[in-house]
C-alpha cells in the first residue's frame, strides 16, 4: 500500500534535523508517527526514548495521541498494560514515548531523549525549541503548516547545515477522497492567501505585503546585468544602491550601499572604493537633480529616473510580475522586502497604495524596472 510522501521522506532522511513543512490534509503527521512506530518495531529494547511536543496538552491529545492510538490498534500492537495514562506515556517494543507540550516546563526541561517529534511546530517559541533540542541527542522531527509570514524556523532551523526541509501539499497524500480534495481546492476561489498556505503548502504572506521574494547565494552565470538603482537619503534615510540583473522573468537584487549621513562627495568616494565602472549606468532618483549632476561632474555615469503620472504603481505592477531574488547575506534588502506593505483603511481594506516605508532598495530597484525594463508606455519613455 501506498503511503503519504511525508513517510518515505523520514525513513530517507538522515540528517539530525527534518523539517517536514505542508499543507492540509497531506498526511504529515500520520507519517511521521507511522515511520517512528515503524522504526521501534524494528529496533526491540533499544531503549531509546521519543518524545512527542506540542504547544498544549489537550491540541496533543486531539491530534499526535490519537494517530498513535490508532495506528497501534489497526496493527494489533496496541497493549493497555504499556500504557501509563497517567504519566502519558507508552512502552512499544521497549523504547518509550513520551506525550508532552510546552506548558509542562518541568518536562521540557526534564530527561534526555533521542527522538523529539514537535507537531505544529509554529505554535512554539524560540526559547522553547531551544530547550527542546538541547535535551534530545539523536534526532528531531517538526512538521506544521506555514500560516505565519516570518517566523523562527525559516531563519534560524531551515537554513543549518544538519537540517533537511521538505515540502508536501494534500496532492502527496494518495488516501484522500475527492470529496476532501475538492473542498481544499474550493481555497482557490475563496481565498488567496488560504489557498496558499493550506492547498499549496507555501508560507504565509499577509494581504497587506506587496512583494514575495527568495534568496541566492551565488548568481546565475547566465544572469545579466542591467544597472545600478540609488535612491538618495542623508540623515534619517539611508543612501541606497542597489545592482539588478535579469534572468528570464527574474530579477536578481545585490545590495551594495545602504548608509545614513552620505554627502555628494562621501557617494562618489565610495563608488570609487567599491570599484563601479564609471560607465556603468546608474539609475537615480529625479527628486535630485543637484545630486545628479555633482555624481555626474565626478565623471560617474548617471542618469534621472524618468517619470511620469501613477509611476509608483506601476513600478510595482511591473515587479509584481517578475520572480525577485535577493542576496541571502543582504540584510537590509531582505528587510525591506519583506516590510514594504500596501496601505489599509480604518476598516482594514487594503488600498492601491504603498506605504511609505521600508522603501529606499525597493524604489532603487522600481528606476531601473521603469526605465530599462519596462517598454515605451503611456507618458513614459524608457531607454
């Protein structure tokens, strides 16, 4: 019989830490605890002890405690007299399970284990999977659905060296009916962004945020590039440069300078110093024409962002189109990305107009999509 995809990425996977990240439906848990069943079954008193987190007690025992009970019951192996209800806790095949959640500290912070399984992992804090790992010597297991935009397992567990991530969508679960999978499918019509974290499986991003982005860590060899963006800035506002290249419909987004307090003079020292040819095009913005022309004077090549009539919005209509990359040990880009959001009203509707903020790489990179990328349109003429 055929199982879950979720259940052959387990028994595959041998690095210290899995990260098993899906959507509804596609049969996460149920396979992970069946993998771990599995694995007691093949390894009898070993002694090994598998602790199963989550956030609360009765959210564990609704969920993780009933697959377990009904896998052993279906395979005949459940036994009454293994299992200590009281201490929740369970002796399959002379290795233990252990059911706990993070508001039983005396336990998180207890005895050592091998295996740590923690279910609907986003619903931990940080602190908490820290004393959770801390603890365990073997391996961990987390799975969840990614309903949160920005979390702690995308920054600081996805990215380690020892993790390995996997990603399932209820379409790798072949024991669904088409009744289920025609209600999960009904997301797409009813909401984006529900359709998105619960049939697709793909993070979560609130209607307010204008841009979706990924990073790299070394360009593409066949990505070109197409200019420098600056956006001018001085005492609060950071001057920001920016390089874009293109690859089909992407762009790639290389920080270069992003700091306060930079006079005219301080800008074009430190295009020297950072070895800019002084033919490559640099995109700036108009608001400055005085700035322009010193840049200028100092032998650089830069030029006006052309505008003209609504040009932020469709600066952004045009970015929205293309898949945006950013580099991965680009900080501040990654912030702003991540933070530049639309406007809402007192009611919470969200408006066609971006809030000015978080906006200074965002807006180095909208000149050189308005004036190299996008074609000849409206009042706006592009070279």
């Amino acid at each position: 019989m055929k199982l879950a995809k979720t259940y052959y990425d387990v028994k595959g996977c041998d690095t210290r830490i899995q990260v098993h990240q899906g959507g509804t439906r596609s049969g996460k848990t149920f396979s992970i605890i069946t993998a771990l069943i599995e694995w007691c079954a093949l390894n009898v008193d070993a002694g090994w002890i598998i602790t199963v987190v989550r956030k609360t007690f009765p959210s564990l025992r609704g969920s993780v405690m009933r697959d377990f009970t009904e896998i052993l019951m279906k395979e005949e192996w459940y036994d009454e007299r293994s299992h200590n209800k009281t201490e929740n806790l369970y002796d399959l095949f002379g290795n233990t399970w252990e059911f706990i959640s993070v508001d039983q500290p005396q336990k998180v912070r207890g005895r050592k284990r091998n295996i740590c399984f923690i279910n609907e992992a986003n619903e931990l804090t940080f602190e908490d999977w820290q004393q959770l790992v801390l603890r365990t010597t073997d391996k961990i297991i987390i799975d969840y659905n990614p309903s949160d935009e920005f979390h702690w397992i995308y920054d600081k567990v996805i990215p380690r060296e020892d993790a390995t991530f996997f990603q399932t969508t209820y379409r790798d679960n072949p024991h669904l009916n088409e009744d289920t999978i025609h209600e999960i499918e009904r997301l797409r019509e009813i909401d984006e962004v529900y359709w998105r974290v619960y049939g697709l499986g793909e993070r979560g991003q609130s209607r307010e945020t204008i841009f979706q982005y990924s990073l790299y860590t070394e360009l593409p060899a066949q990505a070109q590039p197409i200019a420098y963006g600056l956006d001018w800035g001085y005492a609060n506002d950071p001057t920001s440069l920016v390089r874009v290249y293109t690859l089909g419909d992407a762009l790639y987004v290389e920080e270069i300078l992003y700091q306060t307090r930079m006079t005219n003079a301080d800008i074009a020292e430190e295009l020297r110093r950072l070895g800019i040819d002084r033919r490559a095009e640099i995109i700036a913005d108009s608001a400055e024409p005085k700035s322009i022309e010193e840049l200028h004077r100092m032998g650089f090549n830069i030029k006006p962002a052309k505008k003209g009539p609504d040009s932020v919005r469709i600066g952004i209509d045009y970015m929205r189109r293309c898949r945006i990359f950013v580099r991965d040990t680009d900080l501040n880009a990654q912030k702003e990305f991540r933070n530049y959001k639309w406007m809402t009203d007192k009611n919470g509707k969200v408006l066609n107009q971006p809030v000015d903020a978080f906006n200074h790489i965002v807006d180095a990179v909208r000149y050189i999509c308005l004036n190299k990328l996008m074609k000849k349109s409206g009042h706006y003429v592009y070279s």
